[in-house]
C-alpha cells in the first residue's frame, strides 16, 4: 500500500516578531503540495488547520516568553494530532507556522513511540539552535525555544506537554546548516549533548557526510526520526519569504541532497515545514520549493 500523508496545517505567528508566516500553510497548499504528492503516489489526508488565535485578540503576556499560553494551547492540540495521525497509520505533514510549533508536533510523535517503549531522533535543519529558554532569550520569541524545551529545557509548562519529559534525548538530536545562535544560547548547546553541524562543516565536509553522520546519530537506537525543516535553513538567494533570513545558506542543490538523504535513510516518521512568510516571498517562490523539498524527503528522486 501507498504511504499514507495526513498534513496538517498550523497558521500561527505568535512565536515570532515578524508577522507573517501565519500565511505558510496556505502558501504551501497554493503550490500544489496535496496534487504532488498524490503523483508519487502516496494516499493524501487534509485536514485543514490547527485553531490558533489571533495576536489582535490579547496582549502578549509574559516579555521573557510572549503568548506562550495561546502557542502551548495550540501546540497540545497539534501534539494530539500527530500522536493521532502515527497511530492510525499516518505519517504526519505539519505545515507551519512559526517554529514554536514543533513543541507540539514533536511532543506527538514522541508520545506515540514512547507508548511502545521506544524513544527517536531528530533532524534539525535550520539557520538557528532554537535553544533558548525563557530566561535566556534576548526577544522572548518563542519561536527560537522549542528544540530546548522537547530535550527537556525550559518551564514545567513548556517541557512537560502531554506528561512526560524529555521527548527526544540530545544524543539523538543533530542539528544542521546552523549559523546564528545567541550569546546564552550558545553555552546551552555546548553543554547539552547535541550534535551540531555549522555552515562551516557543510563547506568543509560536504552535505552527502554531514548529512550522514547526523542520520547516524539521529538513528541510534531509537525507532525513527522525526525531521523539522525550517526554511531558513535554504540561502535566502532561494527562499527569500522566511520568517528570520540569514546569509551564507545551503544552496537549492545541497537542501535537495538533505532531503533526498533523508528519504534513503528509511527512517524518516514525521516531517514539520515551518517559518515560510507570504509577505516578503517572491511569487510563491519559497513555498514552490518548500513542496519540492517535501517531495524529496518522501523518495522522489531525479531518475
């Protein structure tokens, strides 16, 4: 039988300062994600959007951690979703959205294995550790903490979702295209256990060897991987409509090689595509390769 896809859409902005990337699902769903996969021949579930309310409708709280309880309302009902979609056979396409997300969909997917005793990994493809805590972010964007709060980081309210800490152990986590990280952030990634691959390792070693060693680490003893592609990770030269760009990217090719070694792995059990901003895209430019990069990810191949 086909593989089966459930997406699931996650408009929200509240984890970010540029508004925006609210707009993602939509954008992603306007270049034509459902009618291409449905070409590879994967069984397609919409099932539209997660609620999510709006920044006009309140303040936003807490400066060291701004709408967080509107972001973990949404993430507990994403989480149930994804823990949902794995146990009926599907696996979950979570289409964000601002990067606060992934404490959702991950706190999902590991739920689902963590019920049959096993633990995954994670893939982190991304411009950005994303590993701040509250205390230690300099914007109180939510946006840049969810990969600290599912290694078990952060407050019992963000790292405690659906009853259990931590989701995935650092070991298992690789992070890759990193090239921004704050000063505070950094000393967490250090000390964590993670295992971190730079721009600079991309451009000495090569995307085919670090993408394999993360894999490697990632897939150690755990039951699958669950991969999160924030589309900054791609040079803004290519994806110019995201939520937080930043220079010295991978290039079109090596975001198409990632992928497409990700799909060889075979391990691969949720895929989360976030911060694509509408706003400041180029005629659907970043969404059109954001579809391409799924598509990869899922086994197409050029021949």
């Amino acid at each position: 039988m086909p593989e089966k896809i459930r997406i699931i859409g996650v408009p929200m902005d509240l984890g970010a300062s540029r508004r925006g990337v609210d707009m993602g699902p939509s954008a992603l769903r306007v270049a034509g994600l459902q009618a291409r996969l449905k070409q590879l021949g994967r069984q397609v579930e919409d099932i539209g959007n997660v609620i999510v309310k709006q920044a006009e409708e309140m303040t936003y709280g807490e400066k060291k951690a701004k709408y967080l309880a509107e972001i973990l309302e949404t993430c507990r009902s994403l989480a149930e979703m994804t823990q949902k979609s794995l146990d009926e056979g599907m696996v979950p396409l979570v289409l964000g959205g601002d990067h606060s997300i992934a404490i959702g969909s991950l706190s999902g997917v590991a739920a689902h294995y963590h019920a049959k005793g096993q633990r995954i990994g994670y893939i982190w493809l991304d411009a950005h550790g994303d590993m701040n805590t509250p205390d230690s972010s300099p914007s109180g964007n939510v946006h840049g903490m969810p990969l600290a709060s599912v290694m078990g980081y952060g407050p019992p309210e963000m790292t405690e979702m659906l009853a259990f800490k931590p989701k995935v152990e650092p070991r298992n986590v690789s992070l890759v295209g990193i090239r921004d990280l704050d000063s505070r952030e950094r000393r967490l990634v250090k000390e964590s256990g993670v295992h971190v691959f730079t721009m600079r390792d991309i451009d000495e070693r090569g995307m085919r060897e670090v993408m394999s060693e993360a894999l490697r680490f990632a897939m150690d003893d755990t039951a699958g991987v669950a991969v999160s592609l924030d589309m900054d990770f791609v040079d803004p030269s290519d994806a110019p409509g995201v939520g937080t760009p930043v220079r010295g990217g991978v290039t079109y090719r090596e975001a198409h090689l990632a992928m497409e070694l990700i799909a060889d792995s075979k391990a691969m059990v949720s895929l989360e595509l976030v911060e694509i901003n509408p706003v400041i895209d180029l005629h659907n430019q970043t969404a059109v390769l954001g579809v391409e990069l799924v598509l990869s990810g899922l086994g197409k191949k050029i021949l």
